[in-house]
C-alpha cells in the first residue's frame, strides 16, 4: 500500500496570506488582442447556429489564447490549483454572448459535466430567495456563507457578471495545507478523515443510489491526496433515517478542519468583479464564498455564470468516488445524473 507522507511539499501546498501578496503568481489580465479573440469566435460560433451545449475547441478556435489555457489547466491540475483570468467586458455583451465565451473558454480546458438534476450544463449562481432549510436546495442559490467545500467534478468554472452590494467574496484553501497543518496539530483527528463520511444529496439521486454517498473527505490514491468535502450536507445528511451517525471523533476531525481552513493567514479571500473568470481544481482545493447583501434591484444583483469541468489527462480517482462521479474514467467523469436527466444548457436560472 502507498503510504502518506508526514508532510507533502508540492505548489498545491500554499498559504493564504503568501498567495495575497502576489497576485501576479495566479491573475492574467486578458489584453486587447486576446478579448478580440474571444469576441471573434464568439461571434462565428453563434452566426453558426450551433446549440451552446455542444461547443468544443474546434467550434471555438483560439489560435493564440490557446496556449494560455492549456498552461491554466496544467497549473490547476499540478501547480497552485486556481487561475483568475480578468478583463472580459461583460457589461457589454449580452447574456448569450457571455455564455457562449464563458463555455468556449472551459472546452478548451475540459468537457461540461451536469451540475443538477435538471442537467444544467451552464449554471446560474445567484440568490433565488430559497430558503437552505429546505433539503432540496443548494446553497448557491440563497446569500448565505458557503462554508468550504468542493463540487463533484475534476474543476469548477465561474464568471463574474454582476457583484453584490456587500459580501459575496470568494475564499479558495489549499487541501494539502489543511492536511499539512493537521498532520502538525492533531494527527490522531488527521487520520479520521480517510474513513467514509455520510454526505447528503439533497434530493438529487442517482438511479440505483441511496439518498447520501459515503466518501471519505480526504483519498491518498496513486501517491496523491484528493479531497471531497461539502461539511454543510454531511451535517445535512444527519436528518436521514437511513444516514449512518457520525461518531464525536468524525464531528471534532471536522471542526479542526473547517477551523484551519477558516484561518485568515490559510486561506486565499479575493472579490470576483463583473469580467473575472476563476478556475479552481476540486481535487486539490476548497472553496467557498461568503454571505452578501444584493441590490434591491433585480438587473443589479450578484450574478455567476459557473462551470463543472472534466479535465483530459487527469489524475486517477479511486474506485468510492464513483458513488457521487457516476464514473471514474478519466476525461468523463463528475456531475450530477439522475433517472430524468436531460442535458441542456440554459441561459436563464
């Protein structure tokens, strides 16, 4: 068996307050020439009539802007594990063409994956006034904290349209850190993370599977760590019947985790501005975003475009995460597949 290191030194392994002071490491604001690029092809995939759902890099050529993103998907997936592209002028363009530059940005990254159960391939993230007590909403559809978590897929895609008033800011910590400083602080707790939690599916439920999957929150596979983690549905998961307890050691390994990953000098916080498109790799990174206050004007209010991504040439996963990715193949995996699902990219939330 391959064992873990005490210690894993590897770019992933940053500290927030090192990351804020040198945002040139992680931020490439797009030039002229290359917003020109993504204008020129937006513009010739839609005189085109092509449906927005089967984009791909031959129906939205980059000839230059290329290289950069395949230089982004290599730094996701092997250096620091988030990119912030800024400078796309959002405000001028409209949400068709938003869209259509957002998803022909990610297919030169990897294939969309289905982010619900309605198969929304492009999602809307934005406060739709649900209420989270309900157990079939998601939290990105209210103005409530997040707390630190991944999605179910290999990266995830967002594109700023509108900020809130207040809040909204976007928190990203790096998973290896968190296992670093656990190890230092509190190995005993450490070591409970590798066993199987409960994780509640809020309603959206594979054909064949039960209401909750049962992943451990960190993976040591193939001479890697991989994290899964959404705390606020494991926590969720507690008011299914059929749901195993969690035991005082799994609840005390969690606290220390989110309390780590909430220690200002850890984690990365940055504000998301209308034209900046951030990319951060689930496997090797948390993220999460904070309460807000919107406008009290419906045009005005805090609006993503976000992306689940599956990326070529990825890292291997181990076979449990096939409870919550359907499958493990590399290149066609994560997302969420029930009974009904039907693929489709909305332009509307």
């Amino acid at each position: 068996m391959d064992k873990r290191p005490e210690q894993i030194d590897s770019p992933t392994a940053w500290i927030g307050r090192e990351m804020a002071q040198n945002p040139d490491l992680w931020t490439h604001v797009l030039s002229s020439g290359e917003i020109s690029e993504l204008e020129e092809a937006c513009n010739s995939f839609l005189s085109n009539g092509i449906d927005l759902g089967s984009i791909s890099r031959d129906k939205f050529p980059l000839p230059t802007l290329s290289e950069l993103l395949e230089e982004t998907r290599k730094d996701l997936q092997h250096g620091k594990g988030f990119v912030l592209l800024k400078g796309i002028p959002v405000e001028t363009y409209s949400i068709e063409q938003c869209a259509t530059i957002f998803c022909g940005i990610g297919a030169h990254l990897g294939s969309a994956r289905s982010q619900n159960a309605k198969g929304h391939m492009l999602g809307h993230v934005t406060d739709v006034g649900a209420d989270l007590s309900d157990t079939n909403v998601r939290i990105y559809q209210t103005a409530e904290r997040q707390s630190f978590h991944t999605d179910s897929c290999d990266c995830v895609g967002l594109l700023c349209l509108r900020a809130a008033k207040e809040g909204g800011d976007s928190l990203l910590v790096s998973t290896v850190t968190l296992y670093n400083e656990m190890q230092k602080r509190r190995p005993d707790l450490l070591e409970v993370l590798f066993e199987p939690v409960p994780t509640d599916r809020r309603g959206e439920i594979p054909e064949g599977q039960k209401s909750y999957f049962e992943i451990p929150v960190l993976n040591w596979y193939e001479g890697r760590l991989t994290g899964l983690y959404q705390r606020v549905y494991i926590n969720s998961s507690q008011q299914l019947p059929e749901a195993p307890r969690l035991r005082q050691d799994q609840i005390a390994a969690l606290d220390l985790f989110d309390e780590i990953a909430n220690e200002p000098d850890i984690h990365l916080k940055m504000r998301l501005e209308p034209g900046d498109v951030q990319f951060v790799y689930n496997h090797t990174m948390l993220h999460d975003r904070t309460a807000f206050r919107d406008w009290p004007t419906p045009e005005d209010r805090r609006y993503l475009l976000r992306l689940w991504l599956a990326l070529p040439d990825d890292r291997p996963l181990p076979e449990t995460f096939k409870q919550r990715y359907g499958s493990i193949e590399i290149g066609n995996r994560g997302g969420i597949i029930t009974k009904d699902t039907n693929l489709n990219v909305s332009l509307t939330p």
